[in-house]
C-alpha cells in the first residue's frame, strides 16, 4: 500500500484550498480578476433618454471594462414597466410619473432636464401664448394670428414626426393626447427632427414649431409660455412648464454595477456628457 509524506499530505491541502478560492471567485459577477466590476446592466425605456443614456454608458464602460451596458429604446411607458417587474436594472423616462406609478415602489433618479420651445419667425408680433392657445393652435380651433394678438395672417403648423420623443413629450404636456391618438390637426406640417422644425419656422414667417433648447438662435423668435421664457433657470425651477424631466428608474436593491453607473451619470464627468448631449444638467 502507497503512503504519502507529511509534506505531500500538506501541499495537496492548499492545492484543494487554492481551488476552493478561485472556483468562488469564478462565480462573483460584481469584480473582476483585477477588482473591477463585471456583469451586464440593462436599460430600457424612452427614446429620448436613450441617446443620453447610450453616450454615458459608452464613457461609463471605457472605465470599467468588465461591465456591459445594454440600452434599449422603446418608449416611456415599457421603461417604467421594465422597472418594476424587474424586467430592466434601469427604466427610463421622459415623462413624469402617473400618481399609480408612483405608488409601485419606484425610485425616481432625474439625470436632467429637457425644455421644449415654443417658437415663430423673428418678424411675428406675437410674443407671448398661454398653454390654453398653444394647444388650440396645434388643434386648429386657433387658425390665424389674429386671434392671439398677431397680424391677419393664417398660421401654419409645424411639429415632429411620429415616434419623436420631443413631439410626445410637446402633445403630453399640451393635452393633444387623446385615446384615439393624436389631437394635432391634420393639415399640420411634419417635420423630421429638430433641425427641420428649425429650418421651417427660420424660412416661413407665419409659422409655429416647438424645439429643443440647445437650437435656439437668433434665426427663431422664442415665445413665452404664460408669460415665462424658456430658460434654464425656470425650468430647473418648475415655472416654465413646456419641460420634462429624463429619469432613470430602479426598484429595491440594485447590482454594484448598476450603482457604479448612476454614481457616474451624475459625477461631474456624466454631467458633462448629459450637457453635451443638448439636455440640462442637474448640477
């Protein structure tokens, strides 16, 4: 019968030990060989977000190498649902909360603010609407500018194509939503994207349109929303009310990854990116 040494018998119980340890280590998804993070974190929700979101997650993953973030752009509404069946580590959303939605546990992260404009030719009298006539412009109860203290001139509407998160965001909050789809009316003139709106109303001085911030310029005129203008000061500070929030949703626990990227969507860093990116910063 073999026998094996006192020295044997001790090497070949810190080689089980030594397996032990990287077999666990082998199994941890939150760091790496190197004591980085590793594992996927998935965002899914709003298109508008997603640009935002997908430019902070490609700058987030040059640092930490070992974690894969994958974004999904499909609308608000699957954001927020995405969230809380756990569906997503991260849902996003370019609309408020719903009261009901609120009451599911969601913790609301605003990563930015995005103020949408109201805007004319330079040469249009008009200098200031209420929500109530914005809203009648775009359904054509209001049809010439007259009405709104401007010149005797018909108004030609302009807003986004379908599927546009700003033209979602534009009808929400100026009630053109309706079970049946659009309230805008028919004879409204698409544009497709913020650079075409922009064009537009810069060409045509009977014109209305709506934009994004980071697009005005001395070429559009910029109304006032019930007597308040569009500036970052106001929206950050809730009086102008053409405004959305971008959130990133989470429920309960999340990864370290996951928190990893949040800590860096509102660094210093990310908030530069989310700068950048045309929307409004938190900080």
């Amino acid at each position: 019968m073999k026998t094996f040494s006192k020295k044997s018998v001790i090497m070949l119980l810190i080689l089980i030990a030594l397996t032990a340890l990287s077999s666990a280590c082998s199994t941890n998804q939150e760091t790496t060989e190197e004591g980085g993070l590793s594992g996927t974190i998935t965002l899914v929700g709003s298109t508008s977000v997603t640009p935002v979101a997908q430019e902070l997650a490609d700058a987030f993953t040059e640092k930490e190498t070992g974690v894969k973030v994958e974004v999904q752009g499909v609308g608000s509404s699957a954001g927020i649902k995405a969230s809380v069946d756990g569906s997503a580590d991260i849902g996003m959303s370019s609309r408020n909360l719903k009261d009901e939605e609120k009451e599911l546990g969601i913790e609301e992260h605003i990563i930015a603010y995005d103020g949408i404009a109201i805007v004319v030719h330079p040469s249009n009298e008009v200098s200031d609407l209420t929500a109530k006539q914005i809203s009648k412009i775009y359904k054509g109860d209001i049809t010439n500018w007259s009405e709104v203290g401007g010149k005797d001139a018909v108004i030609e509407v302009i807003s986004r194509e379908e599927g546009s998160g700003t033209r979602g965001a534009f009808e929400e909050l100026m009630g053109l939503e309706s079970d049946e789809g659009t309230l805008v009316k028919q004879d409204a003139t698409i544009s497709d994207g913020n650079g075409a709106v922009y064009a537009s109303v810069a060409q045509k001085e009977t014109s209305i349109g709506y934009l994004s911030l980071s697009y005005l310029d001395e070429q559009v005129k910029t109304l006032k929303a019930d007597g308040v203008e569009p500036t970052v000061e106001n929206i950050k500070a809730g009086t102008y009310k053409v405004s959305r929030p971008f959130l990133m949703l989470t429920k309960g626990e999340v990864s370290d990854a996951t928190q990893a990227y949040l800590d860096f969507v509102f660094s210093p860093e990310g908030q530069e990116i989310v700068v950048e990116e045309g929307v409004i910063s938190v900080n």
